[in-house]
C-alpha cells in the first residue's frame, strides 16, 4: 500500500456529498470534500470528539473510558483527534474494528497516511476526510477551527470531555447548539465553557 494519499473528490451538490453540511452550513459549505478511504462511511451515524488541549486528569479518563466503549459498540467516531487526549481516544479506537473518520486541518493532497491508520484505509473501516483545498498543507489554528465547524456539521451528536473556559470550543459549542446537536459532557466535566 502506498504511504501517500490518493485523494478523491466529493462535490457540492453531487451524490455521496453529505446535506447536512450544505443545510448547516449553507454558504460557508465547502465547495468539495476530499477523502481516503470509504467514503459510504459518512452516511453512518457519527459522535464527533472535540476536547481542549490542556485538560484536567477526571475527563481524560472518561474520555478514554467512553472511547474504548465506543470501540466495543462499533459506533463511528469523527474528529480531528489533534488535542492529546483526542489523540489517546484514536489509539484506543484503532485496536477495534469499528468505523473512524480522520478530519486533518489541512488538504489531504500529498499527506503521508500514518503507519497506524493503513490497514483501517485498506479494510475500508478508516475514512481520511478533508473540506480544505491542496494549498492547505499545513495546519494552522485557523484550519482547525473551520475543520471542527466541519466536524460538528456532519455530526449526529457530540461528545467534550473537557472544554477550557474561554477556550475556542466555546464558538463551537453555540453553533452545535444552534443546529440542535445533542452535546455529551462527562460527569467529571470541571467547565462547559
């Protein structure tokens, strides 16, 4: 299998392009999608992980706890799984069999696919998706905050182990609630926002 992406393209108003993200994000829905892997995995009901990059110990253990439920009930986890504990929650859902898709803040043109995620890509059970355009090689803050609005839009529901105070979860979270996704906070969650 190659280590680099061979990217495919979903356009806007085309079949396989998700509607949710043209209802939610109306104008700002990007104008294609790029993806590795199976893409009939976007038509999956999808818990999108979104966590702080600092966060306190409580929710880290709830995260990984709920993830490794999440991979014993086969439910489809999206995120960009940058922060670390979105990180540990992927390492966690790699040893199972169920369905993940991996939104990177940047275009997947040229991306080198991490050893760890091949055999998903080739099993068809990992989807490598991105609404970003090949100038975006390099993720930058400003990518991954339009790459989480992209994440929540496809989402059925969220889960946030932990949101810091005044962190840039706090956007996100009102235009999930505008769009009424139900939002999951651990019990152990210190702060909402």
């Amino acid at each position: 299998m190659t280590t680099r992406t061979d990217t495919t393209e979903i356009a806007l108003g085309t079949a396989g392009y998700p509607s949710r993200l043209a209802a939610r994000l109306d104008s700002a829905a990007p104008p294609a999608i790029s993806t590795v892997g199976n893409a009939h995995l976007l038509q999956t009901l999808k818990t999108a992980l979104f966590c702080s990059t600092r966060c306190p110990g409580d929710p880290i253990l709830a995260a990984c706890g709920q993830a490794a439920q999440w991979r014993d009930e086969g439910r489809c986890i999206i995120s960009g799984f940058h922060s670390p504990v979105e990180k540990e929650c992927l390492r966690i859902l790699l040893a199972g069999n169920q369905p993940i898709i991996i939104c990177p803040a940047r275009s997947l043109e040229g991306m080198r696919i991490p050893v760890a995620w091949r055999d998903g890509v080739a099993q068809g059970r990992i989807l490598l998706l991105s609404p970003f355009q090949p100038v975006a090689r390099r993720q930058s803050a400003a990518l991954a905050r339009q790459r989480n609005e992209f994440v929540a839009a496809l989402a059925d529901d969220i889960y946030i182990p932990y949101a810091s105070p005044g962190g840039s979860l706090g956007k996100l979270l009102d235009r999930a609630q505008h769009w009424s996704i139900p939002i999951t906070f651990p019990d152990t969650q210190v702060s909402q926002r």
